[in-house]
C-alpha cells in the first residue's frame, strides 16, 4: 500500500515548503507592504504552485525535474537582484526583508530538481508496511 496523500512524498512536503515560503513573501508584496503589481504576483504564484502541486505526481520525473529547475533559478535570480541585493547595499525597504523567504522558496526548488536529478529514475520508497499474512511458518 503507498502513501498517494498531498504529503505522501518527501518530494511533495519539499514542495510545498518552498510554495509556502514564495506565496508568503508574494503576500507581502500584496497587502503587507504593497507594491504596483504585488497582487497579480500573488495570484501568479498561487496559480502556478497549486498547478504544481496537483500535477507533480503525474508528471514524469525528467519534466518534473526541468520544471522545478527553471522556477527554482527564475525565483532566486529575483529574489537575489530584486530584494536581497538591496538589503547587502544597505537601501532594503520592508518588502526586501521577506525577499529572504522568497529566496530561499527558489533555492529549496533548485534543491529538490537537483536530488531528483541525481536519483535519476529511481523512485521514492515510501514507509514499508508489512502484509497481512506475509511471514514466514
């Protein structure tokens, strides 16, 4: 028997950590500390992880693993150029300090297309559970 819930992999809790941490920061930029365009970032990135999460265990490994790569570096070039950059040059205003999660929401992604990569096609095993009527006599 598999573990076929949302949390059911290591993959798919990773995952939504990572979608936490950006529509976090997202939601910061939409109504913590608003910025011109805060709230279609916001939708974008709801959109975007919710797809994901529905999709991720129906999609074959290798475009998992592309997908997740090019989000997670789309998410930390933003997050370095865009807020991090302004905190390291002492101009940050409120917004960038939450560019910390949205960063690291891109580098969990890198992480995780990364192991999956190096796994290659092995899949996840999930707790083992023994069978009814499975020993030996």
């Amino acid at each position: 028997m598999t573990n076929s819930g949302l949390l059911g992999t290591r993959e798919a809790r990773v995952l939504l950590v990572a979608a936490a941490l950006v529509v976090l920061h997202s939601l910061d930029e939409a109504y913590g500390h608003p910025e011109d365009g805060g709230k279609v970032n916001l939708a974008v990135a709801i959109g975007v992880f919710g797809l994901l999460l529905a999709v991720h265990g129906r999609l074959r490994r290798w475009w998992l693993v592309a997908v997740l790569g090019i989000l997670g570096t789309d998410v930390v070039i933003q997050g370095v150029l865009g807020h991090l950059s302004h905190v390291i040059e002492g101009n940050a205003v409120p917004l960038d300090y939450s560019g910390f999660l949205f960063t690291a929401g891109g580098a969990l992604l890198l992480w995780l297309a990364l192991d999956m990569f190096r796994r290659g096609r092995r899949p996840e095993r999930g707790p083992e559970r023994a069978e009814v009527g499975s020993g030996s006599r």
